[in-house]
C-alpha cells in the first residue's frame, strides 16, 4: 500500500521527441526540458544554415563554422604604395570558361609588375585606386616599337579590382592576357569568400554537368616572393585539375596553374616580389 500510496502522488507526463520518452513529475520540469530542447535543436540548425550557406562539403566545419576572419576579398590587404611582381605564361588561342579576354594575345614567360597608387587627381572619387602596370612579353617582338615593354595605367574600384574606365587601345594587346590569368580570380570570387578548406566559391556549368570551384587544401608553397602558407583552389575540369593558390594576407592570388577542358595549358603564374 505505501508504494501504491507513492505512486498515486506522481504526476507522469510523458513527452515523446524522436524516439525519445521522457517521464517527468513537475509541470515546470517539463516546461524547462522543452525550452532546453528548442535550444539545442535551434543551435543545431543555425549552425547547419552556417555551413551550408558556405557551401561546404567537410563535416567537420558544421560543429566549427567559420567566422568574418575567414574571408577573403580580392583586394582587402592594399595599401597606396603595394606592389606585386609575377612571372607570366598566358596562352592567348587557350579559351578559358570565365571569359573571353585575350584570347588573340599571348605572354610566354613575361613579368607583369602591378603597383596601387591613390588617384589624387581624382579628389571627389575616393573608391578607385589608379593601378600602373609595367609588362615585360616574351611573346611577340613586332607589337610596338618598344615590343618587349609596355606600360599602362588602368583605374580599378578598390571593391574587386574591377576596371573603372576604358583602357588605352595600344595597352589592350597586353592588359587583356593580365586580366584572363592574375585578374581572373575576379570572375571566380565574386564576392568574399571563406578562405577554409571544403569552402565552394564557384561552380562552372557544362553540357552533361556541374563543376564545383572549391578550396581543396591547405599547404606551404615556395615562391621568389618568400614561403606562404596556401589555401588551394582547384577545380577539375577535362583531364587536368587547375589550382590557385591564396593566402590571406595578399590581396592576389600568389601562384596559378589553369588548364581548359582539352587539358591545355590556359596560363601559370607565380608571385616573385611583394612590397605591401
């Protein structure tokens, strides 16, 4: 009788989540373990929104989302004065799957210098920054009548170095090789992207499918401009992978090498000086 007694006094709610039941003996037990519930679950949904929101395909990065310090925009490190130095193969006849600049011009181991100055002569516009190159081709010795140097001077929004007025017609033959190999990146981030490995930053359509552009690894590379620590943007797209090398501290990509879906060389480059 004294257990019957006990028994009749317990109040048994029985609550069923999942394949879970829960016996509780107090109204504001319950109250609390539903609240407690909502809470996890709530939790475990933002953080999967995170995840797929980046579009990535490590488990891992569910339960250790990436924050703001993982991004990275095309341009966020310069400062007036930063220069960057490469080397340069650009096949002009190779058509890349971005765009089709330069495909009638080539720069076959050339050196491309970049350097951001503030446009001071533009006082009323303090979003562009005036971007000198200095190009030094290889390739064709009958384009000017300095053929093997050309300089230009292109206006680029400090917002992803995107060309901000025309460009000297006699630049063009050199500029546009520049802009479908180190400015290529351009038309891949298309806006800030997680700078972390299994982040998806494009995809590229064909006929019979879809092709992700994702940061595949990590890993440190040697160049003449130093040793970086690289994340890996690859794609695979015909039978040869293309990769780009980021790092988060240089507002260009530091080291490609693209092919197009015939597994031809479309260009290659690699950083040899820095001056932030």
């Amino acid at each position: 009788m004294y257990y019957q007694h006990i028994w009749n006094r317990v109040e048994i709610h029985s609550i069923i989540y999942g394949s879970v039941i829960c016996f509780i003996t107090s109204p504001k037990l319950k109250i609390l373990l539903i609240f407690g519930i909502m809470a996890v679950f709530g939790l475990g949904v933002s953080i999967a929104i995170i995840a797929i929101g980046g579009g990535f395909a490590n488990p891992t990065s569910i339960f250790k989302p990436p924050t703001s310090t993982n991004l990275w925009t095309i341009g966020q490190a310069i400062q007036p004065g930063t220069a960057l130095n490469y080397s340069v193969t650009k096949i002009g006849n190779h058509a890349s799957p971005w765009s089709s600049l330069g495909e009638h011009s080539s720069l076959v181991n050339s050196t491309v210098a970049i350097k951001f100055v503030q446009d001071r002569g533009n006082s009323k516009n303090q979003n562009l920054w005036k971007v000198l190159l200095h190009i030094i081709n290889a390739t064709n010795a009958k384009i000017t009548t300095h053929p093997n140097v050309s300089s230009g001077v292109v206006m680029m929004s400090k917002q992803q170095l995107t060309n901000a007025g025309p460009v000297i017609r006699n630049f063009l033959p050199y500029y546009e090789p520049v802009e479908s190999s180190i400015l290529e990146i351009r038309d891949i981030a298309l806006q800030p992207q997680y700078l972390v490995v299994g982040a998806q930053w494009n995809s590229i359509s064909t006929e019979v499918s879809t092709i992700p552009v994702k940061v595949t690894s990590q890993e440190n590379i040697n160049t003449k401009a130093g040793k970086f620590n690289a994340y890996v943007l690859s794609y695979t797209l015909g039978p040869k992978t293309s990769r780009i090398w980021i790092t988060p501290d240089i507002p260009l990509p530091v080291r490609a090498e693209v092919y197009n879906s015939q597994g031809q060389l479309q260009y290659k480059y690699d950083l040899i000086s820095y001056a932030k």
